[in-house]
C-alpha cells in the first residue's frame, strides 16, 4: 500500500501511544487520539506529560493530534495503545481495551486494519475484540477488515532503546494483513520488525518478556532476604559471581511500573484458566511485592536500634517507578510511604520529575534536594540521573551530625558507612 493511501491513527497517547505516533507521523498521515482533551491541549501547545519526545519534537511533528472521536473516521488502519492493568485481585483488567475497541467499531469501514499493542493475555485479541469489533461494526473478520497484534516494548525513560530501534514484533490474523502490518510498521521501525506466526504467540512473547524479568529479580531479592540474616552484603557476592561470564547481572530491587509488576498476572490468569497453577512465576510475584514492605522493617529496625524512631525525619530520593521518567504508577516507593504512614511517619519525598502528583500519600514532596534539611534517613530509592548530577557530600550534608541512616537501594552510598552513619542496603 502507497504512503499517502495509508491514514493511521493511534489511539491512547501515553507513554507507548506518543512515541509510537511521532514515528508514523514521519511515514505516514497519523492521527493521535487520546480520549484525555486536557493532555491533548497539553501536545498541541508543546508540553509532553510523558517525558518521552519532548518540547522540539513536538513543535516540528506533522501529528494531528484531537480528542474528538469523530475525526477517527478519517483513518483506515487503527493502533490501539491503551494501558491493561490489573484490579485489585490481580486479574486482568480488560475495560480500557474493550472501550477503546468499542470506540473504532463505530469507525470502522471495509479494509480496515486494526492493530492492538496493549499487553494482554494469549487470546484477548481473537478471543475478546474481535467480536467486539464485529458487533459494532457489522462487519465480518477477514472479509471485510483485519486485525493483528504488535507488543509494545518501550523503556521509558530510555533515550537509547528508542522505539525506532527496538525490534518490533507484527503478527496478522491472516498472511495478508501480516504483511500489511509488516509493511507498515518497518517503515516507521529502523530496528526492522519480526513476523510471529500467529497473533497468539505475539501476545505470549510480551508477557513472557516481563515475566523473565520478574522472576530473575524475583530470585535477587530472596537472595537479599537472606544475605541480610547472614550479615552478608548481597551486591558484593552479586558482583562477585558477575565477574563470570555466563552470570545473567541482575540485581535486587523493587519491581514496580506497568509491565514487568503487571504483565505476569496477565499469564497466570491465562494460565488457571486452561487449568495450570504457575508455580515460579506466581512465586515471583509473591517475593517482588513483599520487598517494599521489606525495606520499611528494616528501616524502622534501624531508627528503633539507633534511639531515632521517636519524630524520626525521613527523607527519600526518588518516588518513580523507575529512573529518568515522571511515570508513578505502581511504584513501589508508593507503597513504602504507606508503610511508613502505618508507623506515624509523614516523609519528605524529593523527586525533580514529579511535576503534578496525583496520588494520595502522606508525603511532602518536593522537587528539588535543596529544600531538604536535618534527617535522621534517607532512603536512596531511585537513581535518577538528576540526582547523578549531584555531589555525594551534597545528600550527606543533609543528615544530622548525630548518628544517622543511610538506606541504600541503589548501592550508591556504601563507602561512607562508618561510626556516624549506619549504611543498609537489599
């Protein structure tokens, strides 16, 4: 199919969404639709909530960008981009993609393409929004519109592993939109594109990817759990074994985000539906969730064993999910303030990539080191490169000259343990 033929529209422009429309912007007329008018009129001014593109790239983008539904009618090959998370029982949460489905069946016309990217589980696509599109649309799959999956595999945050330069993985529900979905995703794609034979292996591909992840954290932070009953440091033995060359470097942490903390419970849903109990990766899970809880015991065993607790001053570094991007959902940061709360402790937070915080913590939070002063601990959580940027002595000298705790999830900080300050990390 011609470039100027081809009318995509991207609907949901988060962190995946946004990036992904930039990039078929520049091959093809792109429509970028998010059901959000206030971060649309967020887009249109220059200002990206995401952190993903950028000021100047959206001055010189040639996306349209709305939030008005009916301008969908425009485009014939759909991208849907909405997030999949999960209630609180940990199964899947399918109503944005149901919605966002029902939203292009009112659209939807002869020759269409829909292209689904969300994670899901094997069998949502065929199983779930097929007939959704089929019902609204009156048409009927195959003959009179096509659908495939493409996982998505940002990095937020990541300025390297683009989304031009991460292999991107097509699947059709046929070998003719396979390869209208091939084509069109390698003209936007630099890295190239990978053709799952069917569109179940495609969704598989993307929850075992995070589910891998998960589980090798997962056995980092049991490791960890039990270095610390045997007094042992668990990144010098990590760093130790590492020097091998066959050794897989992973560390421990606390898994939060969108994907590696969410994905897993997509395929253990699927998993007890078609009668198998995950064992490993259930048991990952079960480890990763219990490590912020973890972290804040042996945070209050130290300000109790050091005479701190009482009106103990916390400071933590860090409140994202991850490093370098704004993005809080499902942060395990969250929930360690939680615990905290639980204890009569309100924290100070600092993290320069929060800009507006919607949750609902205890916390005062602040964007900027300076304004911190005389703690009794910080917590270095999250090894933003802003705080990279800035001198040891400069989070040190917030401490009180008292005995005072370092709490080192980063590794960071471990040379100044000495009589003054007591050093922990996982």
């Amino acid at each position: 199919m011609e470039n100027n033929k081809m009318t995509i529209a991207v609907i949901g422009l988060g962190y995946v969404g946004m990036p992904l429309a930039i990039a078929f912007s520049e091959k093809f007329e792109t429509i970028g639709y998010d059901i959000d008018e206030e971060k649309i009129n967020k887009y249109k001014n220059y200002i990206d909530p995401t952190g993903e593109v950028g000021e100047e790239i959206l001055k010189e983008t040639n996306l349209y960008f709305t939030s008005k539904a009916e301008e969908l009618e425009k485009a014939n090959f759909y991208i849907i981009t909405v997030p999949t998370p999960i209630k609180q029982d940990n199964t899947p949460n399918l109503l944005p993609i149901e919605n966002a489905t029902k939203l292009i069946g009112d659209y939807l016309n002869k020759g269409d393409t829909v292209v689904y990217e969300s994670t899901v589980y094997p069998g949502v696509t065929e199983d779930v929004c097929v007939p959704l599109l089929e019902e609204i649309s009156n048409l009927k799959i195959k003959e009179d519109f096509k659908v495939g999956y493409s996982p998505e595999r940002i990095n937020p945050g990541d300025k390297e592993n683009t989304v031009k330069k991460i292999i991107k993985i097509v699947s059709g529900i046929d070998d003719e939109s396979l390869e209208l979905i091939s084509y069109v995703y390698g003209q936007a794609i630099t890295a190239g594109v990978h053709k799952a034979p069917n569109i179940k292996v495609a969704e598989s591909a993307k929850v075992v990817e995070n589910s891998q992840r998960d589980i090798n954290i997962a056995f980092m932070n049991e490791l960890s759990q039990v270095f610390d009953l045997m007094d042992i440091n668990t990144n010098d033995v990590i760093n130790a074994m590492n020097t091998k060359w066959n050794a897989l470097g992973f560390y421990p942490g606390l898994v939060g985000g969108h994907c590696i903390g969410v994905d897993p419970y997509y395929f253990i849903y699927q998993a007890e539906n078609v009668g198998f109990h995950s064992q490993i990766i259930a048991s990952g899970r079960k480890i990763n969730n219990y490590m912020s809880k973890f972290v804040v015991t042996n945070i209050i065993k130290e300000l109790i064993k050091n005479n701190l607790m009482q009106n103990a001053r916390i400071v933590i570094y860090g409140l994202t999910f991850k490093e370098n991007t704004p993005d809080f959902r499902n942060s395990k940061i969250i929930n360690i303030v939680e615990e905290l709360n639980e204890y009569g402790i309100k924290p100070i937070v600092v993290d320069p990539y929060i800009k507006e915080f919607s949750g609902n913590i205890d916390a005062d939070i602040h964007s900027d080191v300076n304004e911190i002063s005389e703690v009794d601990l910080m917590l270095y959580a999250v090894d933003h490169k802003a705080f990279k940027l800035i001198e040891d002595s400069e989070f040190l000298n917030k401490l009180n000259n008292k005995k005072s705790i370092i709490v080192d999830l980063k590794n960071r900080f471990k040379q100044y343990q000495n009589a003054n300050k007591v050093y922990w990390s996982l």
